[in-house]
C-alpha cells in the first residue's frame, strides 16, 4: 500500500487525542443511533491479543478490558474517537472460544449479524487472526457471515513478535491466499505486534481511511 504521510500524520494526531467509551450493547435494542459518527469494528477469537491492539491503537492502558470468560462479553462496546467523535470504535465479543455452550454461541451469532446487515455507519470490520495459528474455521465461518452481510473487512495479524520474519511471511502468505477467495476481504492485510508497536501506525492510518470512505 502506498503510504500517505499526510493521513499518518493526522491518525497519529486524532489517535492521540480524547477517546472516550461510549456504551454497551447487549441488544440491538441499546445500539446507538446509527449514522452519528463512521463504525469500525474488531473482531476475533477469543484471546486473539483484541483487547491489547485497541489499547495499543489508542495508546491506553486499560480502554479495552480483556476478559476470556465465555458469556461474560456477549455485548458491543462502543468508544468515541475525538470529541465529537470522528470516528466510533467497536469491540464485538470475542468468538471461538472452547466449550462455549450452544447459547451463548447463538445469542453472539445474532447480535453480531443484527449488527452488521444494516448498519450504515459501519464502514470496515477488522478481523484479527492470531499469526501463531493463523486462520481457523471459526474465522471462516465470521468470512463468511461478512461476505454475505457484504460488509468489508480487513484481516489483521497479531502478535508478529511471537514469530521469526520468515513464519510470518509464510502465515501471511497464506491468509493473503484465502483472503482472496472471500468476496468482501479487503486486499490489504496488516501484520501488528501491540507489544512492540509494529504494524499499529499503519492500521490506525487504514482506520482513519477507511472511516473517511
Ligand atoms: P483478547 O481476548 O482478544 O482481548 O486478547 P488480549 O488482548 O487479552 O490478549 C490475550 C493474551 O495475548 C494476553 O496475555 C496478552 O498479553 C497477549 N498478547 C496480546 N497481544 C500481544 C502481542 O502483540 N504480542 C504478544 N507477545 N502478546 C500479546
């Protein structure tokens, strides 16, 4: 991707100013208006590293906490980039994780798919996938509920410092491979570490790109 100084410069700036959680989302019922301000939503497996990239993207310690109960997280969390908000961030309830009761698995299908058809302030959803594991059915089946929701999204990888330069090329290599099979992937892929920063500048810039589409 070509690098745009001009756009780095002002997501470094907006990224750094005021973010602000906005609410929970239980139910569609507690979305907030729809249209108020561009929606770019994370999602992941549970454990993926999601709560330490939005602290990382937003340079806080604790925006995002994490919790890896199952059915603890079974909500949306908004958070207000700049006020007034530029841009909302959306945490959406980390998936896949082993012996989730049938439920709970359910209760999360639909919240996120009542979520995604129809949302016009949703510009992008990030899908993070885990560099050591890289893509799991349970991220394919998430592909898939984006493709037909025909919601575009990015796939990220995370934790890169856990792998030397030439696995991740390979991960990547593969996940680029699948991602181009699935209608709404977005070609552009972003490898990140939020334990080392790599990777965090320049998906803050897609961010803002992709919220002044
Ligand atoms: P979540 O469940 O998706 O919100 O995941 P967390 O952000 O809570 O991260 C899960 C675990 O992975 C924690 O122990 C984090 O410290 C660790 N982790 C997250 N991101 C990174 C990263 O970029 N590098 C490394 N080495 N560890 C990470």
């Amino acid at each position: 991707m070509t690098a745009n100084p001009d756009l780095e410069e002002q997501a470094r700036k907006l990224f750094s100013g005021p973010v602000e959680f906005l609410k929970s989302a239980p139910d569609l019922k507690f979305l907030p208006d729809d249209g108020q301000a561009p929606e770019i939503a994370f999602a992941g497996r549970s454990n993926v590293g999601k709560s330490s990239l939005l602290n990382a993207l937003t340079n806080r310690k604790a925006l995002a906490r994490t919790s890896n109960t199952p059915g603890r997280t079974q909500e949306l969390n908004f958070f207000d980039v700049a006020n007034p908000a530029r841009l909302r961030l959306v945490d959406m309830p980390g998936y896949g994780f082993a012996e989730a009761p049938k439920d709970i698995v359910k209760r999360w299908r639909r919240l996120v798919n009542d979520y995604l058809r129809g949302r016009a302030a949703l510009k992008r959803v990030l899908v993070l996938i885990d560099s050591r594991h890289g893509l799991k059915d349970v991220d394919r089946e998430v592909m898939e509920m984006l493709d037909d929701a025909a919601v575009s999204y990015h796939l990220v990888l995370t934790k890169a410092d856990k792998l030397k330069p030439s696995a991740l090329g390979r991960v990547y290599e593969e996940v680029a491979a699948e991602a181009a099979r699935h209608p709404a992937a977005h070609p552009a892929i972003f490898t990140t570490s939020s334990e080392t920063g790599s990777g965090i500048a320049a998906l803050r810039t897609a961010i803002l790109e992709a919220a002044t589409l």
